[in-house]
C-alpha cells in the first residue's frame, strides 16, 4: 500500500484525456474527455481543467500529469507534445498548480509507465526496472535504486532512436513494425495468429526476434532485475515470447539472463496509476 488517500493521475493523449482519482491504491473515479489536439494552448488546458475538475475535491493531496513529450521536470514545462502541434512550450505544472493549489507533478508517459508499476504493478518487489511500452511507438522508462532516472533533459532510455537495421529500434519494435514495415494492422495480425494462422504466427516470431535484439542493448546498458513490457504490441506477447527469449540466447552474461525478469504489465489505466505515482517516487 503507498497510504496515498488521495491522488489524481492525468494521461494526455493526442485523442483524449483521462483522469483518475485513486484512494487505497485504486482507482475510485475516472473521467475522460476528447483532446482538441489541433486546438491552442488555452483550449487544451480548458480541456484538461474539464476533465481534472470531475475528480478533484477538498482532500487532494497531489496531481500528476504523463505527456508525450521532452518535459523539464524540477519546473514542470512541456515541450513538443506529440500530435498536439501548439503545445511547443507549456508550463503545464505552473498552471495546473495555480488553479487547483496543490503539488503538480510532470513527467515523460514512459517514465509514468515505470513508475506505475513500481507502485501498483507487478515491480513492486524490484529496486532497478525497465518499463517498456510497444504501442505506436517505443518508449522507456528507467528505475534504478528505487530511483526514476530520467537524465538531464528527460531523454533517458529513448532506446526507440538507436540506429537498427535500415531504421531504428522503434521502427522493428513497436507498432510500426506491422503498420510501416509489413503494411498491416497490427490488431488484424493478432486475430488471425490466435486462429492458429501460419503467416501470422510468423510475423510474430520475426518481430519478436527484433524486440529481442534490442532488450539486448537494454540489458548490456542498465542491467535491470526486471522489464515490464507494455502497451497494445505487448498484449500479443504469447505470440513473440519464444522468439525474444531465443534472440538473447547469445546475451553474453549467462547469469544475468538468468536472474532476469520479463513480464507484461497487467495494470488496467497504467498510464493514469504512473502519473498519480509521480510524487512518490524519489528522484
């Protein structure tokens, strides 16, 4: 239990943004609006205002806010936010902290993702973890000693942007891989590798064959006790699990593959536990 009584989770998206209160590490209330991603500044944080308001109440003791973007975080401005073209500079935390005048947190949605499940997830246990999330993209978030490292500009653990193949890490690891590289969708794939279908399965094991290859490099840099995998891509995980395992059967160090842990995230609204998680975590 972290004996939070009261704690909200933001998770801006391109297409929405959600909220939730937790109390006794739960989710008790939950809102959700539309993103006017091609809005301006004030229209978005209007938006976000809406959506904080339905859970907010005289008990909140802190808010924490996961966006898609480079975020300086001792004061809490955002800058590039993905898929929402005016936000280039925001000083989301100022913001927030003057209308609701209780402490504001802001982080990468990779580094939520981590947090979250250090928190209210299944790395509880752990002290140096890696939270990976395969969805439209590749984000990392990194943990070691207990602490959330984020580097001096929030840019730690962008494994996506390493060079790889005729692209990068990203591009063979996330959703992309079957969008961009194959011409498929991805959620298609799935159904048809649940039927038993051969040419299915076989996307899988090639994918999971890059995404082993790169937690090679993971490994070799941060040696975490755990990689929590999430994201839409990691639901389909059954499908590349032996494929990634048998790429880093060349890992070098034969004791740390075998002390290691991979695992997908069962956290329902992760995004929304990571940042409500934000203030707990030392840094």
């Amino acid at each position: 239990m972290t004996n939070v009584q009261n704690i909200i989770g933001v998770d801006l998206g391109g297409t929405n943004i959600r909220a939730g209160k937790i109390a006794q590490d739960q989710i008790v209330h939950i809102a959700k609006l539309p993103t006017p991603a091609k809005g301006s500044v004030d229209e978005v944080m209007s938006q976000i205002y809406s959506v904080v308001d339905r859970c907010f109440d005289a008990g909140t003791q802190s808010i924490g806010v996961g966006v898609p973007s480079v975020v300086d975080v001792e004061n809490g401005i955002v800058y590039d936010v993905t898929n929402i073209p005016s936000w280039k500079v925001v000083p989301l935390k100022e913001l927030l902290e003057k209308r609701y005048q209780v402490p504001v947190h802001v982080n990468n949605d990779a580094n939520c993702f981590a947090v979250g499940e250090k928190y209210f997830g299944k790395a509880k246990s752990y002290k140096n973890i890696v939270g990976v999330t395969l969805g439209t993209g590749l984000g990392c978030g990194l943990i070691f000693n207990g602490k959330l490292y984020e580097g001096s500009n929030c840019g730690a653990g962008e494994f996506g942007n390493l060079p790889y193949l005729s692209h990068n890490v990203e591009y063979y690891c996330s959703g992309q891989f079957f969008t961009d590289e194959k011409k498929v969708k991805a959620i298609d794939i799935f159904h048809l590798a649940k039927t038993g279908d051969d040419s299915a399965l076989k996307l899988f094991e090639e994918y999971g064959n890059h995404l082993g290859e790169a937690l090679k490099s993971i490994l070799y840099a941060y040696d975490p006790e755990v990689v929590i995998l999430g994201g839409s891509v990691s639901q389909s995980f059954e499908f590349f699990k032996e494929a990634m395992y048998l790429a880093l059967q060349d890992f070098a160090f034969r004791s740390v593959l075998a002390n290691l842990k991979i695992d997908i995230s069962e956290l329902e609204n992760s995004a929304i536990y990571g940042a409500a998680a934000l203030p707990l975590i030392k840094r």
